[in-house]
C-alpha cells in the first residue's frame, strides 16, 4: 500500500515509520519539525522514509491523493501542553484531526487509522474498561480524542473506511526520546540520578505498551480485511501490562542497580484506570505485546551504558513536550496558534 503516516518526526513516528516501510509498503511522513532537534541515538535502519515538512492544519485534498491509507499520529501530545495551550489543542487535535479525515476521504483515501488513547477513560474503579466502556476523558487531551472518535466516525462509508486505535500509555526507545512518560522519565531518573522519588503513593492504574508493539498493532489495522476494522475501536496492549504507578517504579528501580526508591503519601493525578485488550486478540489473532515494563526498563539500562547518557541530554528540552513547545514559543520561532514564523 502507498501510505501517509503524519507524525513521522515524532517518538511513535520515528519508530513507526521505518517499520512499516520494512513490510513492504510505500511509505511517505509528514511532520511539523516541532521536535526535529531531538536525536537520543542512531538505529539499525538504513531507510528512513521521506518526510513532508508541513502543519496538518495546511494539508490539501490534493497532497492526499494516491494514498491508499492514512495513519495519523500528528497531534499536540501529552495532558501537561494540552492544559497550558488547551485553545490550540483543539484547533489541532479535533479540528485538525477531523478536517485532516474528511479531505483524506475527499481525495479518495480508503483506510484511516487514528492513534487514540486510553486515557479517554480517565477515572475509573479496579474494573477493566473496555471499548464499550463509557469514555470518562479528564484533559483537553483526552477530550480531544473523544470527539475525533465521534466526529471521524460518522464519515465512514463503503469508500471510507476509518479505525481508532486507543494505546496504552506507549514506552521503549526512539531515537526521538520522550522523556516526559511514565516509565521513560523513571528510566532516566535512575540512570541521572540514582534515586526514584515518589511524590504520590502510585496507587493509580495505567496501561503500558511499547512503541514496537504500537507498531505492529497499527501493521495489523493495515494488512487486515477491510471489514475487520471497519470503524472499529480498538483497545492496543496487553491486559496483563496493566500496573500500578508504584509497580512501574519498582521494575524500574530493580533494573538499575543501585537505585533508590521512596513513595510519597499525596496522590494528586486522580487518573486511574485499567483497560481491558481482549477484543484485538480477537480482531487480530497474530497480535501479541512482546515486551513488557520489566523488558522495556531493561532495555534503557543498555542503552545509556551504550550511549553513557549525562544528565544535561535526558533534561534536553526537546525530549520533553511542554519544554519544547515553550521553547519555540518564547523564541519567537512559532506564533501563540503554534504556526512557525
């Protein structure tokens, strides 16, 4: 398939693109550069595909045609730049994630993927949610992928074929680091620091995936028959990859020798969820999560003995959200609406 994948500069992109190319398919990225100055490490991949410098919000129904699937991954990312831009967060990640669907659909585009999330659940008991679970989003982030699910579905048709795909909160390596997520930021405290500290008592559930398994799952949309996936939500991880904010801390702790860890007693981030992946072991029996948090810690250990990571690169700006988005804001290079100057 000759497909458009937007977001390719990014941590999930960088990775995804090279992968999807390496199946076989023409792939093509699109990216706005925000993060273009982070480069953690150098990868085995010796094709990285082409990337179109371009906003999402600027993209024609002409830049669209003769692309057989669309995977969309380009958004403003994480609740912390969500809630401090919450204006723009919406013209990108509604707006411009639905008028980005209709013009694909308009330019004859017949599989959509969209990368939600399972943070759209937000709250919740010790019970599983699954994807028929009532949506409880608690951030403008959240909230975002709510409406796209909803507005985005709508357009499906017999020519348009869209899908959302809700991950887990993602971790692993990419070359472009984020260091602003659960169990990246733990990994680099222990290798910078030696020591976890705990604010809360990480009694909140979240789901974990890793960016190779986001991967597949998307390679598994693609390749599966058009009425598998039809408008389908789709949970992406492994249900026994939910842990508790504490258990997360503990694996990565017990991957880091010499690491301390202490709890705290406050729990201010009232998120807490667990999520439950049945339903894409039975849409796609060949999927499975092969890494989980333990592999995932273990394998930043390698890599900043490989790379000998000091403490000033895992507090680069561009490996953290909010700080990058600041950056560029505070230097003039982009407008408060996140256009570049």
């Amino acid at each position: 398939m000759r497909i458009l994948i937007t977001g390719t500069e990014g941590y999930i992109g960088s990775v995804m693109g090279p992968k999807i190319a390496e199946l076989g398919h023409d792939v093509v990225g699109l990216d706005s550069g925000f993060y273009r100055e982070g480069w953690l490490y150098n990868t085995k991949y010796s094709y990285l595909p082409p990337c179109v410098g371009k906003d999402i919000r600027h993209i024609t129904t002409d830049d669209l045609k003769g692309f057989e699937a669309v995977v969309h991954l380009a958004e403003l990312s994480n609740d912390p730049l969500g809630q401090l831009h919450e204006a723009v967060t919406y013209q990108i990640n509604h707006a411009g994630s639905v008028e980005l669907a209709k013009k694909c659909k308009a330019a004859g585009v017949s599989r959509f993927v969209y990368t939600s999330s399972c943070s759209v659940y937000g709250v919740g008991s010790d019970d599983f949610k699954s994807e028929e679970s009532e949506p409880n989003p608690q951030t403008a982030y959240a909230r975002c992928k709510v409406l796209v699910e909803q507005d985005v579905s709508k357009l499906a048709d017999d020519s348009f074929s869209p899908t959302f795909l809700r991950n887990a909160t993602a971790f692993g390596l990419s070359p472009r680091m984020r260091f602003d997520i659960v169990l990246n930021n733990l990994a680099g405290l222990a290798w910078t620091t030696k020591e976890i500290r705990m604010i809360s008592d990480g009694s909140p559930w979240r789901p974990l995936v890793h960016v190779l398994d986001i991967c597949d799952a998307v390679a598994c949309t693609l390749d599966a028959p058009r009425t598998v996936v039809h408008n389908e939500v789709i949970n992406v991880g492994d249900s026994g990859q939910n842990y508790r904010v504490r258990e997360i801390a503990q694996i990565v702790s017990d991957a880091f020798p010499g690491c301390g860890l202490t709890m705290g007693s406050s729990n201010g981030d009232n998120r807490s969820y667990r999520v439950s992946f049945d339903k894409i072991k039975t849409l796609f029996p060949k999927f499975k999560c092969r890494r989980d948090a333990t592999a995932g810690a273990h394998q930043f250990r390698e890599l900043f003995e490989r790379i000998q990571m000091p403490a000033d690169v895992f507090e680069f700006r561009a490996f953290t959200r909010l700080k990058q988005i600041e950056h560029l804001i505070n230097t003039g290079q982009v407008d408060q609406g996140l256009f570049w100057r």
